[in-house]
C-alpha cells in the first residue's frame, strides 16, 4: 500500500485535475483551435515531451512504498536503514543511491578526487588517490581496462535505449488510426515530418532521452556518472531527486495561487462597487511588498511554527514535505495578483458582453452567470499565466534556497545542490561537476519550459493573433 | 497636478497603514515575541526567566494593542504596536534584535548599494534597448530568430549561474577584478565591474524580450508606415520615432524600481560581499533578526509606492498628452 506525503497526494491530484482539463479543452472546438496552434509549433512539442518526461519521474518520485515492502522486494540494505518511506524512483535508481563513496570523485574516475595517506599490503605508506568503492570497483587493472569497460557499458547501455525506442516506436505504429490512403501513408507522412503535430520531431526527441536514459544507465552500471558530491553521494541521483521539488514548486504554487486569484478577481470584475474596492485594495498592498522580503517574512514566520510544534515533525521527511509544501503555499500567496488584476480586468469587459446581459434579463441568477458564462471564457489567462509561471517559479527555488528561506537542506533540489557546490569552486583542484549537473538538469527544464509557454501564449492570447 | 499628487499621496496612505498592520501581524500576532525569544535563546533549555529578560531588553514585552495598565495616552503608546510598528511610518526604525541602530545602519550601507544598483540598470538598459533595437532591425530574417531564440536560452539560466561562473572565469581564472569585496571611495570601482557586468548580462535575457516586444507594437503602428512612405531610412525611424514613442512603456518599467535601487540586489550583494542594504537583509534573514526584516519589508513598500508616483509624474514630463488630474 503505497504512503502518501501531503505534497504526493497534492501532486497527483493536481496532474489529475490537469489532465481532465486539457482533455474538455480538446473537445471544444473554440480552445481546440489554439491547441492546433501549439502543435504546429515544432520547438513547442518537442518540448512538450521533454516536459513530460520531467514530469513523469516526479510523479515516480512522488509514489511512495513503505520501506519495509521495499526491503522484501529489493533486498535493500540502505532504505531498511533509512526506514522511511522510498519512491518508486529511488527503487529505479537503486544502484545510484547504495553505491555511497567516501568523499568527492569525478564523474566516470576509479579513484578518489583527493589524495590521502594508504597503507600499502606491504606496509609502505603512499601519498595517492584511493581506489573508489562503487566507481570501477569491478575493474583488477584499472589502467589497462578502464577505457575499454566504459566503452563495453555505453554501448550496452545505447542499445538498449534504442531498442526502447524502437519498441515505442513500433507500438506507436501498431497505433496509428489508418488514414484514407492506409496506415503505411500516413507513416510514410510522418515520416517526412509533413504531419500536423510534429510526430518525426517528436519521435527524435524521445530517442534522444531514449539514448541518454540509456548511456547513463549503461555507465551507471559501474561507475558514479556524474562523480559524487561531498558525503560520496551520486550527484547522478541527487540530480534526479532534485527533478521532483522543481516541478512541484512550478505546479503546486499554481494550485495555491488559481484559487485565490480565480475567485477574487472574478468577484471584483463581476460585482464592482464596495467588493472591487475592498480586493483591489487588498492586492495592490500585498504587491507593493518586495516579492523576496514577503516570502522571506513569511517563511521566517513558517520556520518559528515549526520550531514551536517540533512533535508534530518527527521525522525528517515530514519535516522536509511540510517545508516545501508552505514554501509552495507562500510563493503562492505572494503571487496571484498579477493574475488576479488580469482576471477582473477580463471580468469586467466579459460582464458587459451580449450574452451575459441577455443572460441576466432572463433571469439568471449570478452563480450561474459566473460559472457558465464567465468562468469558461477566462480559461486562456490562466493557461497563460500557469504557463508563464512554470518557469520563473523553477529558477526562483534555487535563489530561495540560497538566501535559506528555500526548500529544507535536507531536501534534494537543485537551489541546494548549487548553495553547497559554489563552496567546492574554490577548492583545488577545481570540483565542478555538481554545479554543471544542478545546470544541465535545470537548463533542460527551464528552457522547454518557456519555448513551450511562448508557444500558448502566441496561441491563445487573442491580442497575439492576426 | 499639484491635486493629483496631494490626492495620490492620501491614498498611499491606508496602503501604507495595510502594509504596517500586516507586517505587524505577521510578526508579532501569527508569531509572538515569545516564538522570538526561543528561536535565539534556543528551544530546548530555556527558563521563563530569560526569555521575559530578552523580551523586555528589546522592549517587547507590552501588550500588543491595548494597554489596561497604562492611564490616558499611555494605553495605546505603552504597546508593541505604537512603538514598533507605526514608528516605521517616521522612519524611526529603533534597534535590531542585535542591538545595532537600525536607521544608522540604512543610512550607511545604502551607498554601497547605489554604487551596485545604479551602474547596473543604467548599462542594463543602454544594452538592451540596444540589442532589442538591433532585433527589430534585422526583424523577419534569420538574425532575429537565432537572437530571439537565445534570449530564450539566456533567460533559462538561473542568476546564480551567471554569478558562480562569471566569478570563476573573469576572477579566478582571468583574475581581471578581484572575486568579491568592497572599499570605500574611488577605490570601489574595481570592485564594482565585475558584479555590474554580470548583473547586466544575466538580465539580457528578459531584458531585450521585453523591449522588442514594445518596440514591436509601435513597429506596427500608422504613423511608422507613414514615415516610411516619406522615405526616412530604417535607422532614423527606428532610433527616432519608434524609440520615441516606446519611451512610456519603457518608462513604467524603469521608474517604478528608482527607488527600490537603494535597497540593492540580495543575491549580488550576498555573492559578492558588499556591505549593502541587500546583504544586509540576507544577514537578518539567516539570523532570524525580526526587526530588521520587518524595517526592510516596511522601507522596501514605502519605496515602491513613491515609485508608482514617479512613474505617473514622468509620464508628463515624457508625453505632452498625458495629463493629471
């Protein structure tokens, strides 16, 4: 039976929520439209799918099992040890997380990165690099065959990638609804890369996951891919875990800050008078409020409950789930009020239209005029503006947690991994390689991330359209 | 004018009491002088004693608003929320947690700040325009895409990223300025380069998006066309009318932060070691120094609020049809 940390439940509930929206969107034939707007979009699709793939191994990271199942079906020394729950990712990744080292190795090495004092079997002391414990350990004669058994592991490791991908790929052929000139034409379509939604560009991007999925699994077989951190922990695997708090950050905050900005903006645009008053009031002070100081107020103030109900988080990975939950929940309550001065600027163009005020000299009453009139029309600013946000929310978590009023230091996350790798710049010699996986990692999300929100906004803001 | 700005003024001020009141709450209502008192004492092995000592040493040990014990005035002035909250509106600041003065402290590690935040947006906004321009210029060629496409990629690279790596590579390997540190006077200057230069190549990104996107809109415009017509060349109705015309939107973007350049950037600052106002906020921050978070939200507000009123005053000055009343 699977654990559930609030933020796990959130998330998928969220995703959940997500998934039935997009799926109405698509049968309506007036948001259809934009939607064929982003497919046609090829640098949107393709980062579609690498967002969906990111997406993906959140939700692995977000499903959690007790240890003790895991242990059985695993046989895992580390989580019987740990004892709190462990995600199906951490069990993908089983490897990574027990083959700990002593302290920082470069990315693919068989020794250390720092010399020590060793004893020799023959009692001389030497000033070297140690062997690795995990890195390479299955090697006799590193010298002679380092080169060769990386190259044995890659290899293995792209071909299986590529016969993952030619799988998918003839599954998704198996799939195809044969057009009117049969199911080989339209292949043969897609194929030339002559189809609506770019299905030749896609399929290359998923081979291209395909195949470093499968060089890192490969050379992960033997050796710490991307070196280790500080403690001997595989930056591979921190990199990973970092995936889940990035995208939680960008998604969950939304789920904080659509509500709020929703129904207030609405209820201001809609009713006018005293009511407008009173919430324009109330957002213009909330955003005279330097965004940075707020937060920081306020997660000061999270920090000071805490320590004040310290039974309540016993152990660390509640502790930790509850942090970033309130971060999530703060980042949100500082910034629904661009959304929600859009949204009552909309409200009140929208509450003057023909069909609204026909609407109302029938005698609607005004929660249905709200929910069936109003409501439906204000879905392109939101998806523009959860779009928009995605992104910026990302890069924000990692300047948060380097000013500490970020994510728990014990969480994995990318704002973290760069907070202690700036530290590890100055040492020599130099120790590089967490801070260009916290990068490639967030690089690879933040930059779909805006292609693909471009991509909505040309399509569905109606002021972008000629 | 004169009217609109003494009106203007009145409204900031229930902003300004909703601003004191929420911070207020936030820091003595949601979390109590005595949630102060243990976060720097420490949880677990504290007397009673020694937190009413803390608390009264930094004067925080009075009702929150309404004081039974005091007669007359003294009821409302003897509380937690006369003392420290509405003397924020006079800029009496009072001490930090720490004991340092906080006023002088703003005071002093203000210019700092200014000698950072003002070189930064100046030379922000002289490449940018620039490289916007440059992007309408060569717009509907490949130029502009590739260029438009690595605005994208600038943007996606976290601040920190340009902070870590500019320092690695123009100070520790180049070891053209030093990493990090400040002096006074003129001797700043060397200082200063690196994190202007880093500041104003992390905002390209953003920065030259956004001003194609206005200079865009005006492109568009009749009045382009008709100056076309005329025969001007590119240049000239690029620089001269199109700038021209998009200096109002520039302007409500550029005026609003003036004011907020004195309370510096927390991350440069941080990285780079100046003694500024942002420094110093990240120091409150990391040791938890309620009053001088509070100060700062406080000042950081009544900044943006003068900005908002500038922006409206510049749109006169820049734009003959604007009026204000």
């Amino acid at each position: 039976m699977p654990v559930l940390l609030p933020t796990d439940s959130l998330f998928i509930l969220m995703l959940f929520g997500l998934g039935i929206l997009l799926w109405r969107s698509l049968r309506q034939e007036h948001l259809r439209r934009p939607w064929r707007r982003v497919a046609r979009n090829r640098a949107a699709m393709v980062s579609a799918v690498i967002l969906l793939t990111y997406l993906f191994i959140a939700l692995l990271d977000s499903i959690r099992i007790p240890a003790s199942a895991a242990a059985n079906g695993g046989a895992s020394e580390a989580a019987a040890f740990i004892g709190e729950p462990v995600t199906l990712l951490d069990l993908a990744l089983e490897r990574l997380r027990g083959g700990q080292e002593k302290t920082y190795s470069a990315p693919l090495a068989v020794y250390a990165h720092a010399r020590e004092m060793t004893r020799l079997p023959d009692g001389r002391e030497i000033w070297a690099n140690p062997r690795l414990r995990f890195g390479g350990g299955q090697l006799a004669h590193p010298e002679a065959e380092h080169g060769r058994d990386l190259f044995r592991l890659a290899s293995h490791g792209l071909l299986a990638g590529l016969g993952v991908w030619l799988a998918c790929l003839g599954l998704a052929a198996l799939a195809v609804r044969p057009g009117r000139a049969g199911r080989l034409a339209s292949l043969l379509a897609a194929w030339r890369g002559d189809t609506l939604p770019p299905w030749r560009a896609m399929a290359l991007t998923v081979l291209m996951i395909c195949l470093t999925v499968g060089l890192m699994g490969g050379l992960s077989q033997g050796y710490h891919v991307l070196g280790t951190g500080k403690v001997g922990e595989d930056v591979l695997y921190q990199g990973l875990k970092s995936i889940r708090t990035g995208v939680l950050i960008g998604t969950l905050t939304t789920v904080a800050t659509l509500p709020l900005a929703l129904v207030l903006g609405i209820l201001a645009g809609y009713f006018r008078g005293w009511v407008d008053d009173l919430i324009q009031y109330l957002y213009t002070t909330l955003n005279s409020i330097p965004g940075v100081l707020l937060i920081a107020a306020s997660m000061l103030v999270m920090q000071s409950y805490m320590a004040r109900h310290e039974a309540e988080f016993a152990s660390l990975a509640t502790r930790a789930d509850f942090r970033l939950l309130a971060l999530c929940l703060i980042l949100g309550l500082t910034s629904w009020t661009g959304l929600c001065r859009l949204l009552r600027a909309e409200t009140l163009k929208l509450r003057e239209m023909e069909y609204v005020q026909a609407a109302r000299a029938l005698g609607v009453g005004h929660g249905m005029i709200l929910w069936r009139h109003i409501l439906p029309n204000l879905f392109h600013l939101v998806l523009i503006s959860v779009a928009l946000d995605f992104s910026s929310l990302v890069l924000a978590e990692a300047v948060l947690s380097y000013v500490n009023i970020g994510v728990d230091p014990a969480t994995e996350s990318w704002g973290n991994m760069i907070n202690s790798a700036r530290l590890e710049m100055a040492r020599e010699p130099i120790v590089w390689w967490s801070l260009a996986t916290a990068f490639v990692f967030m690089f690879a999300l933040v930059l779909p991330a805006n292609l693909f929100a471009d991509a909505v906004r040309d399509a569905f803001d109606p002021r972008r359209i000629e | 004018m004169i009217d609109y700005l003494i009106r203007r003024l009145l409204y900031a001020l229930p902003l300004l009491l909703g601003i004191n009141l929420l911070t207020f709450l936030l820091f003595f209502v949601v979390n109590t002088p005595d949630d102060m008192a243990r976060m720097h004492l420490g949880q677990k092995h504290v007397t009673a004693e020694a937190v009413a000592k803390w608390k009264h040493e930094r004067g925080y040990d009075q009702p929150l608003f309404w004081n039974e014990g005091g007669g007359g005035a003294e009821r409302i002035t003897r509380t937690i929320f006369y003392q420290k909250s509405l003397g924020l509106f006079l800029f009496r600041f009072g001490r930090s947690d720490a004991g340092s003065d906080i006023g002088a402290d703003i005071a002093q590690r203000m210019w700092p700040s200014l000698a950072i935040a003002v070189p930064s947006l100046l030379a922000g906004l002289a490449v940018d325009i620039s490289l916007a321009l440059l992007l309408v210029f060569f717009r509907l060629t490949y130029l502009e895409f590739w260029g438009g496409t690595l605005c994208v990629a600038l943007m996606s690279i976290s601040t920190l990223f340009y902070i870590i790596g500019g320092q690695f590579l123009i100070g520790k390997l180049l070891r053209l300025t030093p990493i990090s540190g400040y002096d006074d006077g003129w001797n700043a200057i060397r200082f200063v380069i690196l994190p202007v230069a880093i500041g104003v190549i992390a905002g390209i990104g953003s920065g030259v998006r956004w001003y194609r996107t206005l200079f865009l809109e005006e492109v568009e415009k009749d009045y382009v066309r008709t100056a076309r017509a005329k025969g001007l060349s590119e240049t000239r109705v690029l620089f001269t009318h199109i700038l021209k015309n998009a200096m109002i939107p520039i302007l409500t973007g550029v005026v609003v932060v003036l004011p907020l350049l004195f309370t510096g950037s927390l991350i440069t600052e941080s990285f780079f070691a100046i003694p500024g106002l942002g420094s110093y906020t990240i120091d409150a921050i990391n040791q938890q120094d309620f009053a001088i978070v509070r100060s700062m939200v406080f000042l950081g507000s009544v900044l943006y609020i003068i900005g908002l009123l500038l922006t409206d005053i510049s749109y006169t000055l820049v734009d003959p049809r604007v009026r204000l009343s």
